[in-house]
C-alpha cells in the first residue's frame, strides 16, 4: 500500500508541475524569448531559414495584407509594386496585426501554402507576439536626424575691375621662338554715332 501511495503521490506532484510549466513558461516552452533584435522583414520573407527560431522587432511598414490562410494566419506582400516575396503572421486571433507600428515576432521558419493558383508555394513564417516601440537606432537613414550647416550670409565682395587691354606692340620684326609671327591683335573700335 505504501509504494502504490508513493506512486500516486508522485504522479499527482508530475501532473502539477506540468500545469504549472504550461501555465507559466507556454512562451518559453514554445521557444520565444523577447529580445530587442531589428529584424527585417524582406530577409526573413528572402531566407525564413537563417532566422528560425529568433525574436526581435520587426518594422511591417512596406508590408500589405494579402489574405488569410487559416484562422489564424495571415499573408502579407512584401511590397505593392511586385509580391513575389510574401510572409505569413501567426496570430491569436482571426484580426491581422496593423502595418502602421513595429510588431514583437518570433520566426517560426517556412511554411507550405497553396496559393491562388493552387500551386505550393514555402513562405516564410512569424509568430505576432505584440506591437512593439521601434528602438531610436532602427530607424532608417533618410528619418535619422542629419545636420544641417546653417546658412552662410552673402558677403559683400568688391565688384570685378575691368581688366586692361593687351599691349600692342608696334615693332614689326617680333618673331617668336620657334621663328613664326605673333597673330596680330584684334582691336574693337566703337560703332560710328550718328
């Protein structure tokens, strides 16, 4: 009787730790650990692989809602000019996650989709875990704040002095080094006034 209760005793004590583990640590247990890592979301969509399994701060910006794929993941383009990469967000709910505020996302990898033409096609795939405020570093060049020199004022310069006419020589045997005549000066005369 006395190893039956043991037994009974430690099975009970593995079934609360099991609620508890799942209770407390599902996030964890499922591989997630928040972390600040700007993650971009044309290299998760390019290569899921290479990121499997990190978290971090993604920006969706240049990301459109595409459609759902199940209750509870939706496709979303790359870009609007041409889709040929896409990604696909697992959420909570059936709501797709705004594109107007940084997302909290652990990359699941790639998964299998049929896509409107009924071909298989491997996206890459993330798990929404919430918004997210964008670091002050993460934010691209052209938002960055730049310096600007302020303005230098016009300074007055001295108007341009005339320059004096080239001396014309009147010699008439001036000959050069190399034994040629120097071109002879064009002198401009005024026009006759009447």
């Amino acid at each position: 009787m006395g190893t039956f209760l043991k037994v009974i005793g430690g099975v009970s004590l593995l079934v609360v730790a099991a609620i508890i583990y799942v209770t407390f640590f599902s996030k964890s247990a499922s591989g997630y650990t928040p972390s600040d890592t700007v993650l971009s979301a044309n290299e998760i969509a390019k290569n899921p692989y290479k990121y499997k399994g990190m978290s971090g701060i993604m920006n969706p910006s240049m990301m459109h809602f595409s459609n759902m794929a199940g209750d509870e993941t939706a496709v979303y383009d790359m870009n609007f000019v041409f889709s040929a990469d896409q990604l696909s967000v697992t959420m909570d709910n059936n709501d797709p996650p705004s594109t107007n505020r940084w997302w909290k996302v652990y990359v699941e990898g790639a998964s299998d989709f049929t896509n409107r033409l009924g071909a298989t096609v491997t996206i890459g795939e993330v798990r929404f875990e919430g918004y997210a405020d964008p670091p002050p570093q993460a934010q691209p060049p052209y938002m960055q704040p730049t310096y600007i020199a302020p303005p230098v004022p016009p300074q007055d310069q001295p108007a341009p002095q005339p320059q004096p006419a080239p001396a014309t020589t009147t010699e008439p045997d001036q000959t050069s080094p190399d034994g040629t005549q120097p071109a002879a000066p064009i002198e401009r005369k005024p026009p006759p006034q009447e």
